[in-house]
C-alpha cells in the first residue's frame, strides 16, 4: 500500500495506471474510519483494478461554530483497515498540499441544498464539490463510491459530475445498519443506553411512512405526521426535520411519484442522528 501525500505525485502515478487501461476506484474520506467506509472500500475492491481512499478533513466544508479542530482523526487506525482492505493507494494530503494558498475558485451548489441537513449547513456542499473536484481530477477515478446514510451528499455529487461532465460513475452504497436496524454512525457511541435502545425507532418510523405509500396513501403531509408521532412516542429525540423530496432532485412533491427520499434528522442529547429511504411511488425500495 502507497502512502502518498503531495497532489502532483498522486496525479502522476494514477496517470500511469491510466496510460495502463487500470480502473480506478475512489473513495473519498475525511478518516476516523468506520464500517460504513469499510463497505465502501469493500465494494470498490470488488468493481476495480485499483483502490484509491482520500483521508483529508476538509476545512472548505466547515461552517462557523462547526468545530474543525475536533473532528476526529485516528491515522494509525485508520492506515490499518485500509491495509486490512487490499486499499492500494492511501492519499493524505495536508491542508497546505490541497490548498497552498487561499483559493481563488470556489464551487457553488444552487440546487438540492437548502432542504435536509444542508438547510442548516449554507456553504457546506460549495466546499464539498470544490474538494471533491480537485480530487477527482488528482485520482482520476472511473468511478467513486459513496454511502447513502448522506443521501443529500449522493445527490449534490451526481450534480456535480452530470453538471461538470467529470468522467466519473458515482457509486451510491446503501447504508450500514445494526442488527435493530440503527444506521452505523461513529456519533452512536455518544448516545445513553436508553437513547441507543429508542432510536432503533427511526427506522421503524421511517419504514412505517414507507409502507403507508406502498398501501396507497397519496398525502404527503399524512406521511410525515405519522413518522412524527411514530418518533416521538418511542423516542426522547427532538425532531430536527423529516422531509419527504423527489430524489435526487430533492424538490417537494405534492404527490407520491417518481423516485422519492423520506428522510429524518433527531437530535438526542448528545448525538444528532440522520437517516432515510429512497423509493419509488410504489414504495419499492431502490
Ligand atoms: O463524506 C465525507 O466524508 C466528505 O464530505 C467528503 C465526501 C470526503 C468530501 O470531503
């Protein structure tokens, strides 16, 4: 495994492999790495000839009062699963590699944004695009794989692929869970043995609100009350929103119709928690 630091060198060496007619995989990453990645890297081992992860914690994509300083980093652990992994290339730049001085470009996203988690985040997914462009012209992948736990993210970067025509498939992996059917979150360990037990619940409220379509409910307020009531009679969450969207477009939707994303965010104590489904006006999973 390539441990590689310098963006020049990066370009370089997936230059050759391209020159070779490899196929490159990409999955990028901010570290501290959990099972969700893992499946990531998982499924790019199987669809590649070559496996690029980025580990960069993104300063562009912090808002004010979001603290980047403590996000958290774990190289040694994280060096280790990739190893694990058959991961052939590590790319780790610093700030300085990625961004020697202030950026005269920055991207902005002007759809798909103020909705979800990006209504409370203005100026997230413009640092989110611009990183992921430099990236993807440093790695050069066929394609990247993405988890859909952040099924917003998913939506901004097909977006960006489709709007910028980067050569790139984006590959959406669905998301991790529990046994009890909790999305996998390294945020998980900061909720209290009863919030852990109650937020199986979300899930279980979300597929309820799913199931509601599948038996031909067309309102699309009477679904989101539901999964409301669903949250707050089995959780002590608050609510942070539930939304049901067209996706990826994530548009409202006066009717059930096309594809479609429920999703939720519910803060506990200590952990704000997201999660979702996407599917169809049938209700059929996708
Ligand atoms: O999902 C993440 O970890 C980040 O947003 C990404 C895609 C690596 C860009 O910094």
């Amino acid at each position: 495994m390539k441990i590689i630091e310098s963006p020049e060198e990066l370009q370089k060496v997936t230059s050759n492999y391209r020159v070779q007619g490899k196929k490159i995989g990409f999955v990028p990453t901010m570290g501290f790495l959990h099972e969700g990645h893992e499946q990531l890297i998982r499924q790019a081992k199987q669809q590649n000839e070559i496996v690029v992860l980025s580990i960069f914690v993104n300063p562009l994509q912090f808002g004010e009062g979001e603290d980047l300083n403590h996000y958290p980093r774990d190289e040694e652990h994280d060096k280790e699963v990739a190893r694990k992994l058959g991961v052939d290339i590590i790319f780790f730049p610093t700030v300085k590699n990625m961004y020697p001085t202030e950026p005269a470009i920055k991207l902005t996203v002007t759809k798909r944004t103020n909705v979800l988690c990006g209504k409370s985040r203005p100026g997230h997914f413009g640092g989110v695009v611009t990183v992921l462009a430099k990236l993807f012209h440093l790695c050069q992948p066929s394609s990247a794989y993405f988890g859909m736990k952040d099924a917003q993210q998913v939506a901004v970067v097909e977006a960006l692929v489709n709007d910028l025509n980067f050569p790139v498939e984006i590959v959406p992996v669905p998301t991790v869970r529990e046994p009890d059917g909790l999305a996998k979150s390294s945020r998980n360990v900061n909720l209290s043995p009863q919030e852990r037990e109650e937020a199986s619940a979300i899930l279980k409220a979300l597929q309820s609100g799913r199931k509601m379509i599948q038996d031909g409910e067309t309102g699309i307020e009477n679904v989101k009350t539901a999964v409301n009531t669903f949250i707050e009679n089995n959780t002590h969450g608050k609510i942070d929103y539930i939304e049901l969207l067209s996706y990826p477009s994530l548009e409202p939707v006066d009717k059930p119709m096309g594809q479609m994303i429920l999703a939720t965010a519910v803060k506990f104590e200590r952990a704000r928690l997201i999660d979702n489904l996407v599917f169809d006006s049938n209700g059929e999973i996708i």
